[in-house]
C-alpha cells in the first residue's frame, strides 16, 4: 500500500519562502489595506465612489449587477464562516463535517460561478458599450484583473479538491493560519502543505486587499447613515405666487 502523494505547493517548509508568503505579506497587505482606506478617506473623499455607469446603459447591467453582487456576498459569507468559525463549533451544535463540507461545496460553487458569471456580463459590458469604456480608466481594468484572477483562482480551487481530487478539509490547515494572524501569533506551517490552487488564491486574495483601498471597491464599506439623521431638504418654488417672500419690483412697461 502507497501513501497518499503530497500536494503540490510553493513552499515545502517553513524557511525563509514560507515566512515571507504566510507571514510578511498577510501583515503588510493588512497594513496596506487600513491605512490605504484612511488615506483614501482623508485626502480623496470626492473619489470614494462607485463612478455609476447606469445612465450609459442598463440592460447588460441588470444581468451582470445583481448575478455578480449577489454572488460574491454569498461568497464572502462562506468565506468569513469557514476561515472564521472553528471546526470544533460547528461539530459542537450537531454540524458534521460531511454535512459542512457537501453544503459548503455546493453553495460555494453556485455562488462562484454566478459571480464570475455577473463579473463576466460587466467587463463585457464594459468593453463593448462606448461610453462606459470611455469612462473606464486603467486603475478599474486593473482592479478586473485582480478580482477576475481571485474569483477564477478560488473556484478552480475549490472544483479541482473536491470534483476531480478526493475531497480537501481547509478547515484543518487554512483556517488555523488565517486566525493565527489575528492572534497575533502567525503559524505559517499549516499552509506551507496546501494545495498550491488554494496558496494561490490566498495570495492573490491578499494582494488584492492590498490595491482595494486605491479602486472603486471602497463603496462596499460605505453605508448610507447619514440619510437617517439628516435634515429635510427644503425646496422652494419658482412660483412668486408660492414663494417664502414678495419679489423684488423691478422695471414694469407701463401703458401707452
């Protein structure tokens, strides 16, 4: 009998290779990602936003937005339960890991590939609509590319562990890492045996925390409060029968 064949990887140890990828740039790409949105808020609050392309067209955008917002919020749920919540709480509440793993797939999955799906409708429309082209600048084809690269990394990833491999717990080795880093006690050792699809779309997750306080992507953590607190909006009539006041007199013709 032959023991299962390792994974491959980018980094076999826990050198020199496993501490730049698993613990320097986790720490810097967070820095980058704090400090780049206080930056952004301070020096560029005019710029924080989404630059709204619906007035050039809204058929295409119909599909792609909703496919795509919806697709990634589920998406990022997944992801903040499975990186977040230990393995030990959900089989605590009756939640096997056969059960977790099945539903995880599956909605990971479907949601994955409506969000690539919606992502796909929107650079389309993107390229082939004048107008939005026009109004799209090399920062946002930049942001595309990093959040297409993420998105096809982190589905390939799942598709080939759990479609054409014999099934991958990240739970046991992902998961670990990424909460060591909140600990503040970084443990690069797990992730040094995953599979490189997943070290993959870590890194390339990271990178992109890193550039998203410099794209459009900061409208996500806006919300609109200050809707709930402010005052009305008084309008006044051009009516000068309606208005607060009398008008001025000025010049009258007077009759011949």
């Amino acid at each position: 009998m032959t023991a299962p064949a390792r994974p491959v990887t980018l980094a076999v140890d826990t050198g020199t290779g496993g501490i730049l990828l698993w613990v320097v740039l986790p720490y810097v790409c967070l820095a980058v990602f704090v400090l780049g949105h206080v930056w952004r808020y301070r020096y560029d609050k005019f710029g924080w936003t989404t630059r709204s392309s619906q007035l050039y067209e809204r058929r295409l955008l119909r599909i792609g937005s909703p496919l795509f917002h919806f697709g990634i919020l589920v998406v990022l749920l997944g992801h903040i339960g499975g990186l977040v919540i230990p393995k030990s709480w959900t089989e605590a509440v009756g939640v096997g890991e056969h059960t977790y793993h099945v539903g995880a797939v599956v909605l990971g999955t479907v949601a994955g590939v409506a969000t690539l799906g919606g992502l796909a409708v929107l650079i389309y429309r993107r390229r082939t609509v004048g107008p939005v082209f026009s109004a799209t600048t090399r920062n946002d084809k930049a942001m595309y590319v990093f959040l297409a690269l993420t998105i096809v990394l982190g589905l390939s990833a799942t598709v080939a562990a759990n479609a054409v491999g014999g099934g991958y717990d990240y739970r046991e080795t992902i998961s670990p890492w990424f909460r060591s880093l909140f600990y503040l006690q970084p443990d690069p050792e797990p992730m040094t045996g995953a599979p490189i699809l997943f070290q993959l779309h870590a890194i390339s997750a990271l990178l992109l925390f890193a550039f998203w306080p410099f794209t459009r992507l900061v409208h996500m953590l806006t919300a609109p409060l200050g809707y709930l607190t402010r005052p009305y909006i008084v309008y006044r009539s051009r009516d000068p029968r309606l208005a607060a006041r009398e008008p001025r007199r000025g010049w009258e013709r007077t009759g011949s």
